[in-house]
C-alpha cells in the first residue's frame, strides 16, 4: 500500500516551491514517486491571508 501525503505551503510562486521540494530529503533520495501541485487560495480560516490592514497588524500581533 502507497503511503499518501497533502503539503500546505505559503510561496510566493510556483518556482519557490520547486526549490523547497528539490532540497527535501524525501525528494532527493528519490523516495516521492509522484507529486502534484494545485494553487489554493482559502477564502475563510487560519491559512488565509489577512487583506485588510488592522487584520494584518492583529496577525503580527498574534503570531508572535
């Protein structure tokens, strides 16, 4: 049975993300047999990025 796994990751493009995974070890060593990369914009939750400018000082605040 194939092992699965979901990745989250916050990057600026698609190219920083490439970078990231070919310096995982996992990758490297060739133990990924297959990957897929979906861009995800959450609309509501803990992951979305804060827009408005009091939510942005709050996150700061918060995340510290």
């Amino acid at each position: 049975m194939k092992k699965k796994a979901l990745l989250i990751f916050h990057v600026k493009d698609r190219n920083e993300l490439q970078i990231l995974l070919e310096n995982d070890p996992y990758w490297y060593e060739g133990l990924v047999a297959d990957c897929s990369i979906n861009e995800w914009d959450p609309m509501f939750g803990s992951l979305q990025m804060p827009r408005h400018k009091l939510m942005i000082k709050l996150s700061k605040l918060l995340n510290k």
